[in-house]
C-alpha cells in the first residue's frame, strides 16, 4: 500500500471538516439516534421518499459513499483514511438492508459499492458485525 502523503492529509482534513456542515451534522445526528427499522419494507414505511429522515439518510449515504469513493479509487490513501474514522462501517451495516433494496428496485447493483467496499475493508469491520449480532441477540428488557 502506498504511504500517505501531505496531499492525503490535507484531503482528509477537508473530508472532516465536511462533516461539521450544520445540515450533515443533523443528518448524522439522526442517523445515531433516531433511525429505526426492522428492515426495508419498515424502513419505507418510517421513511417514505418525501419524509424528513429519507432526506437524512440520503444526505449522511451520499456523503459517505462520495468519501469512500475517493479511498476506493485511490485518491485518498486507505490506510490513513481507515485509521482515522469508523463511521462509514457503521453507516454501511446499518443501511445494508435499505441499500441492497434499493439496488434491486431500483435496478442499479452498484449503487453504494464504495461505502461498502471501504467499509468491509475496515480492520474493525469484522469485530463490528460480531458486536452487532450480540446485541441484536440479546433479550430486549421491559420498561
């Protein structure tokens, strides 16, 4: 893998600063803290295209799929970018289900290959899926 250079740093500094835009801030806000769904029919039922949370996560996908498009491509060096941040692996398997709906109705198989490709490419990706079936797993308490 090639080494990072100042141009890499100074692209990812740019990238970081990108995600402080007051409407992505709110985009991702959402995203951690308010999106819900079993699944995707669920998720078009919560979510319906016109909806302010469609909007969120079109906004927080389209971000993060631009961003890893750049690692994917070469453009910003993967290794630093990985290194760096973790919130595209968690966008990635969240939105999983929604994403390969999408691919289908929509009939465009590589829509969000980037985001998915970096984000399974993240060393931590793996121990993220592990954590993410545990607690899917285990019994919801009752209020």
């Amino acid at each position: 893998m090639p080494q990072a250079t100042q141009e890499d740093a100074r692209l990812l500094l740019q990238v970081y600063d990108m995600r402080r835009e007051a409407r992505l801030r709110q985009a991702r806000d959402f995203f951690g803290r308010q999106l819900k769904f079993k699944d995707y029919a669920d998720f078009n039922k919560r979510y319906p295209q016109s909806s302010k949370g469609a909007a969120h996560v079109a906004m927080l996908l389209g971000y993060w799929d631009t961003v890893c498009t750049l690692v994917d491509k070469g453009l910003l060096n993967a290794e630093l970018f990985q290194s760096t941040t973790f919130e595209h692996v968690s966008v990635w398997f969240k939105l999983k289900p929604v994403i390969e709906g999408w691919r289908k109705d929509y009939q465009y198989p590589s829509f969000a290959a980037s985001v998915e490709a970096v984000a399974k490419a993240h060393p931590g990706a793996a121990s993220y899926m592990q954590w993410e079936a545990e607690a899917a797993a285990k019994p919801k308490k009752k209020k």
